[in-house]
C-alpha cells in the first residue's frame, strides 16, 4: 500500500511534545525523560497511528512506553489523536514518540534498558530478498537484544501465518525462547486475557482472520 505523503507533517512532528527530537542524547538515560517514577520501559516498533500504545499507557500508568515510527505521515496521525485526548483531558505523561528507524534502535538505547518490545502486525516483507527487513528477523532480533534487559521479551501479533511460520522459525534459529504461542489468540482464554487489540486486528478479525501470537525471551548468554 503506497504511503500518502502529509505535506505538513515533517514541520509538526519537529514541533511536536511529544516527540523526543534528540533520542540519541537519552540513551542508557530514558528514566529521566519522564516525569515519574515508573521503573519499566516497553517500546512498540512500527507503532502505525499509535492507538494500541495510547492505550497501553492508559491502562498501565505504572509503565513508560516510547512508541517507534519512521514515517512523518503516519506519526502525524498518532500526533493528531494524541492531541485529541490531551483535549479531552487525557493525559499521558508515561509516552512519547519517536521518529527513527528501528534499525537504529542500539544507538538510542542502552544496554539493558528495555524490558518489553511490542511488533503488531509488522509489514511482511514477502519477497525472500527482502527478508532481513522483517522485524521478527535474526537481524532485528540481534538489535532487541542489545537493548532488552535479561527477563525482557518481545511480543509479535499478525495475521500473517507465513510471517509468523518464518518468525518462529529465526526465533529457534537465534536461540530465542517461545515463551507462549497461538495460532489462534481471540480463542485461547489464556492469552487473550488482557489483550489491547490494534486498529489492524479489530479489522482482520473482523474479517474473520485468525490472529497470531507469541512471546519471545531473550537467550541466556553463556
């Protein structure tokens, strides 16, 4: 799907509060960028228009979340419904958002500062030359590493089946634990519990789509 481009959006995502222009100059320091005590850090890569992390942050104040966007046009809109809360009178002093490329993440975080990673419904990438951009890949699961904290993990939900078989299978590649699995989430009562659903599983499951999800540990070092 081709990206609409928002003539103004560079200019407001500049201008924007919520947005940490300088993330590089933060890092191993993320604590310090909220105005609270919160000890645990969870980030989203590829956060789309942000719903799902405005509503994480809602629901768990206790918790700080960055969310990850590289495209102007598409964190404008999570800027644009952000704003629209804060009219509302919803304040949520525990987010910000970046504009960055997730490929860069180490240079923006610490080592053992993040202790959740959140991909939902991540672009597939399907062509196999194209592979290593899969945010599930063993490349970006190298990166995760170097920024999650030794419990932390990474939790993947799609529709995609052939970019979940994929991804269970750089997880085994890589070493990664499966700490939980299903092929079908809206019918496990376990997991399901709990579950902040995105824009794009309120459409695909109304679609009838089944939705999948797993949750990774980091590998022990040896």
């Amino acid at each position: 799907m081709r990206l609409r481009n928002i003539p103004e959006a560079k200019t407001e995502v500049l201008e924007s509060a919520f947005v940490v222009q300088d993330p590089q100059a933060w890092k191993g320091r993320w604590s310090q960028v909220f105005a609270n005590e919160n000890q645990m850090l969870h980030l989203e890569v590829e956060m789309g228009k942000g719903r799902f992390l405005m509503d994480m942050a809602r629901l768990h104040p206790e918790i700080n979340y960055v969310g990850i966007e590289m495209y102007d046009s598409v964190l404008l809109r999570a800027l644009q419904k952000r704003a629209q809360l804060e009219e509302q009178g919803v304040r949520l002093d525990n987010l910000y958002f970046l504009r960055v490329d997730a490929r860069n993440l180490p240079d923006f975080f610490g080592e053992g500062e993040v202790d959740r990673i959140y991909l939902n419904f991540s672009d597939p990438w399907p062509k196999a030359r194209h592979a290593k951009r899969r945010l599930t890949s063993g490349e970006f699961l190298e990166r995760y590493a170097k920024i999650l904290r030794p419990e932390g993990t990474v939790e993947f939900k799609t529709d995609n089946r052939e970019l979940f078989d994929f991804s269970l299978e750089e997880a085994g590649r890589k070493g990664w634990p499966v700490l939980e699995c299903t092929f079908d989430l809206h019918s496990d009562g376990e997991l399901s519990r709990g579950n902040v659903m995105t824009e794009y599983e309120e459409k695909f499951s109304a679609l009838g789509n089944p939705i999948c999800k797993m949750i990774l540990a980091l590998p022990v070092k040896s």
